[in-house]
C-alpha cells in the first residue's frame, strides 16, 4: 500500500507546476541524512553548506564546557561530524555557519521550544530514551483548554490517560508546573511529559492519572503566539509575587468541575521544576489540604518577592500543611545546579522541624534531562 | 509586576553559571528585529549574519516567479531586506545563506511545518489576516485524540467551540480534511483553523461546531513524531485507494460516541483541500445519508486509484446522495489551479445530472493562502 502511494504521489508531483506559492514549491529531493545514528550510538550529523567557510555543531551531547565542534567538509559540500557513542537521551543540537550562532537543521522537521529557541532534537534509545518515545502503547489525549482563573481565562494543557473517553472512572490529578521563561507547553515539548506519562502507564508502573500543565506567569495568559498579545518574543520571566499561587485555587476547582477527577488530597499531587518548584512549595503549603503528593525538582525555593504575606510565615504553614497529612514530599536537585544550596538550606529547615521527607540527588545540574528523569521517578510514586 | 519580574529575572541569570546545557544556555542577548511591520505593511527583514557571503530572503509574498531577493549588508552585519506594503495575510519566509536553501529565522520561534519543512511566518493584520491571528474572545480547546478507525488506533486533532465543557448543548461537527503531504496537524497550523473557528464563532458569523481534523494518509496512524513510526521524514503522500474512505464511518461514530455532537445529517459537514477534497467527496457520496454539507476545496477530483470499487459508478451514487439532500455542495478552486481543469470538468458532469452545487472561483493556485479563505468562507454558510 505504501509503495502504491508512493507511485501515486510522484504521478502528483509531476503534474505540479513549479511555482513560489509554498504548497506548490515542496521539498521534492532526498537530501542528506542530517541526524543518523549508529547501531553503537555514535551520532553522525550532516548539513549540506557548499559555500560556507566554516560549520559547527553545537548540542547538549557535548562535554561540559565546550561550546561547539567544527565540523569537516566533503567532497560533496557536505560538512559532517561523528561523536562519540551517546548514552540513551534525547538531545537537542543547532549548527553554527560563518558566524550566524544557531541555525535549525534544514533537513529535519523535529523541534521543541526552550524559551527563545527552537531546537532541533533526537532521542537515543536503548534506555531512558525510550520512555520520551512514542511507543506501541494506547496514547492519552493532550489537549490545550482556556479555563477562568481569578479574572482572566488561561490556557493550560491537559494530559488524560487512555482509555478516559470511553470510560466512566475517576482519576486523581498531577499538576505539573515549569520554570521561568517557561509556559504551558514546556513540559509537554521538552519534558515529554505526555510520552513518559503513556510509556508509565501502559507498563503498569504508573498509575492512570490526568496531568494539568499550568502557564505559571501571570502576566502573560497563554504561550506566545496563542493569545491576543500576538507573537512577541519569548524571555526569561516569571511570577514570585503570589500572584499565580493565589489564582491555583481556581486551577484545581476548574479542573475538578470539567475533568472526572478524584476530588481530594490523597488523589492530588503538584510538582514543578525551578520557579515551578518554588510554586509547588508555596501552593500545596498555603492549601494545606489539597495535595498529599509534592515534588520540587530543582526548586528555585527561597527566591519570592519579598513582603508577599503568602510567603510569610514558612515554618508554621509547613508544620500546618504536614500535620494535615502528606503521603510523599519529594525533593530532587542535580549536585551541579546552581540552586543546589538553597536546597541543602531548606532541606536543614524541613530537619529543624522534623518534617518528613524524601530526597534524591541526581548528576548534572539545572537541566531537562534532569527534570525528565524526576518526572518518570516521581510519577511511579504517586497515588498508590 | 512586569518590572519586577524582569528584575527578578536578571537577577536569576546573572546567577546561571556558563554551562552547555540547554537550559542553563539560555539566548539572552536582544539579537536584531528579525521581521519588523511597518504602519503602511511594509515589512523589514534583518538576519545577523556577519561573516556571510551572501543572503537572500524567501517568501510566499514574493511576486510570482521570483525565486528570492538579495538582502543588504549593513555595517553592523545585519543584512535586511524591506518589501512593498504587503495585504493583509499570513505569510512564510526563510533565509538563504552561502548557498545553504532555507534556514530558519534564528531570532523568531514562530513555525508551522508543511510537509517537510518548518517554515518561519508571520501574519499582517488589519484584513483577513485578522481572522488568523488569536484575538480578545473566547477560545475553543483543541485536543489531540487516538480514535480506532478499522483495525488501528489513529490520531486526530478535535476543536470544541469555546463554552463546550461548561454547556450540556449538543453541537454539529465539521470534518476538515488535509492534502497530500498533509496530516492531522496540517488544517490547524498552516491552515489556522482554531484561530478562524474562535473568530468566526465570537463575531456571530459561523455557527457554533465541533472540528474534527483526520490523517487522510492510511500508511501513517499520526503525523511524524507522535507515534511508534519515529522521526521519519515527512514525504508528499497520501492514500487514494479508498482505505481512508472506507474507514470514515469508524470516525463519524468514534466523534459521536465521544462528543456531544448533533448525530444527524443536518448537522454533519465534510471539507477538504486537494486530496481531501477527493476524500470529501468520495466519503460524502460514499455514506450518502451521513453529510448535508459538502465542500471542496481545490480538490484532486479524479485522482483515485483505477479499479477501487468504491470509485465506480460515480454518477449513480452522486445521484444517490442528492436525492438524500444536500443542502449546500461547495467547490471552490483559484484561477491558476493545477487541478482546475479538472473541476471544470466535474462541474460539468454535475451539471449533466443537474446536481445542484455552488461554486467559487478565486485567484490565485493550489496554495493555504486560497484554502484558509474558503474554509472562512464554508464555515459561515454551514448549518444555517
């Protein structure tokens, strides 16, 4: 059947008269293979650059602290270069040509967003990798939604486990929060939240649940390009003013009244990475009876505004949110982030007050590759 | 709370140790305005490129014929390029540089893929271009869904109208189907069709309707990167062999029993572009008491596969169909259509069987610009 299609298809392009209209002017050649990677996972990268009098290759794969690789030109105009084998990960790489830093991949149509960029990305099985796959396993529905909170509506995207639509169960509810510069889309894009969630649960090793993936600035409404601002460009900021903890309220009551969820704290968990991490503390502690699960991944803890009244007072809402009964406070930092001090800091103050919690410390430092490894190991401990 | 934030980020960055990680990597520069539109709609392009030869820009607002148009060098090594006052539009371009075909607008984020190329856009208001970008009304959800159709679990993308979740109102569906090359994604991105519905809908010129987005390619069960497939590279394919057709009726009752439709041919549509126009065709005289509201959009009338049972006896089932009822059979197609003889040709088979339709003729060829007009177009005439 594919290869009928394919015979159909190149009747179509024959017919198609070359014109500069975008549908008419299609990619029509083979290219080169720009991202191949060996049965051994060494990644070999090719960009097609004839005239160009140097190309780099950037990307998260390359050891710490260098920049870029040159990369070798054929005989063909073709500029290559091969790496080392590369555990299983997903990874984002860019090239660097006569001094414009950062140009995609013209050959490849697969790009996630962090912040400013568009990236260019592979995943390396045979490992972790697979989990940020999509594999042979029934898919949950993501759906992008605008719900009222406090007097504005929001978009957020909302992850429901397969099997949702034709069932008439309930299903507790992760909340899942980004860091600054972030938005909405963060964790589905870069975290792969919607494939580890899938991989996890058709393995059995999580349970079913709805994940809600909030916008944490408030003083933007939705990802760029997706609200009435229009397309602006997309920067490092963040809300740590009280202002999105105080609007949460709204989150989980939306959420419970348009979702078939299990309405309390035993079927409730919030986690968030950064400034994400810092709102997770700051929300399950101001509603101490709404969340038995919380995660801070690399949590950004002691950085809100000063004189917030929600942010006053720390040590007897942790008390009062604890008494009123947790099931897991997990927290997980890399040993190379910068925030890692502050955390050592607030894990000493949980100690001082006899707060129970669990902690894991990973490699590397304030990276996705960290915040996807936290997500696959809190989402395995929840709700059971 | 915007100063503040700013602040607060500075403060943050300044505190992100030099790492090759992603997120610690951040762009933080202010780079150049990549794409600047004037008051009059003259539009600037500028591309850092200090150590290049050469830039050209690309665009589909080029006049035709004209491959692309040298940029100038300023001293600063920003190259730029200013175009004619434009109409009113959403437009795509893409850089040439030291002979490299397309790269990306390192500076914007703002992509939609056709095919195989993620292409940079941008979008001129104060016309229909209005109606493409996302405006200060209420937004619909627009969910990605896995519906068994035949044998397989496939992906489509749904759009509830705004007010869906808080409502127990049923609501008509519109099919909206893509070309070749084209996927479950493709009527949402380049084809805007979230954008047009909420506009449309808001300003009480289209009927509130469900859009259901199908992948017409039956050798894919999703556009590349959501399933077990992998990253494959996208190609100009489609299936015109009847095994999209026959798996049609699975859709119409997965929607069905999903949503809160209005289950009845009165409120059910079908519409596609080039070979979805093919598919709506032959679906809608396939099911002939399924759809009273047909369009066709630049469609690839007679370019199914010979001997598909299915395709036989057109006249007989056309008849079939109009005598159920149809209440509006739209073809549209632009002036310089590659297929346009053949819906010339159509016509006049309808026109034989005195089958009433209605049709369109526009400027222009087998291009989104005409396809995002007659959906605006098909949308408001629909379930009046």
């Amino acid at each position: 059947m594919r290869g009928i299609s394919i015979i159909l298809s190149l009747l179509m392009l024959i017919l198609l008269p070359a014109t500069s209209s975008a549908q008419q002017n299609l990619w029509m050649g083979d290219g080169v293979r720009s991202v191949e990677i060996s049965d051994s996972h060494n990644v070999t990268f090719r960009l097609y650059a004839p005239d160009a009098q140097g190309v780099a290759l950037k990307g998260d794969f390359l050891s710490e602290g260098i920049h870029s690789v040159s990369m070798t030109r054929g005989e063909d105009g073709v500029w290559s270069y091969t790496t080392e084998p590369l555990p299983s990960e997903m990874y984002y790489y860019s090239f660097i040509v006569d001094g414009i830093g950062e140009i995609n991949d013209p050959e490849s149509v697969y790009l996630v967003r962090d912040v400013a960029r568009q990236m260019n990305y592979f995943i390396v099985g045979g490992g972790c990798g697979d989990l940020y796959k999509p594999q042979a396993v029934p898919h949950g529905t993501v759906s992008r939604v605008w719900a009222e909170m406090g007097d504005t509506e929001r978009r957020m995207v909302v992850y429901t486990p397969a099997g949702y639509e034709s069932s008439r169960k309930k299903y507790p509810v992760l909340y899942l929060l980004h860091g600054m510069g972030g938005d909405e889309e963060a964790w589905l894009a870069t975290g792969r939240a919607a494939e580890i969630m899938d991989n996890l649960i058709a393995s059995g090793k999580a349970q079913e649940m709805i994940v809600v993936m909030t916008n944490g600035c408030t003083h933007h409404v939705a990802a760029p390009g997706y609200s009435e601002e229009g397309m602006w460009r997309p920067y490092m900021s963040g809300s740590m003013d009280g202002s999105f903890e105080t609007m949460f309220a709204d989150v989980v009551k939306w959420v419970d009244s348009t979702y078939r969820t299990k309405a309390k704290a035993d079927s409730r968990a919030i986690a968030g990475l950064s400034m994400g991490g810092f709102h997770a503390m700051q929300i399950s502690k101001s509603y101490p009876a709404m969340f038995d699960y919380v995660g801070l991944f690399s949590a950004a803890i002691f950085r809100g505004k000063e004189g917030v009244a929600l942010y006053d007072d720390l040590e007897a809402k942790l008390c009062r949110q604890f008494h009123e009964g947790v099931e897991l406070y997990w927290i997980a930092i890399g040993c190379d982030d910068f925030l890692y001090d502050e955390n050592v800091k607030y894990r000493a103050l949980l100690d001082s007050l006899a707060l129970p919690y669990t902690y894991h410390e990973s490699e590397g430092g304030h990276i996705w590759r960290n915040w996807r490894c936290y997500l696959t190991e809190f989402a395995q401990m929840i709700f059971k």
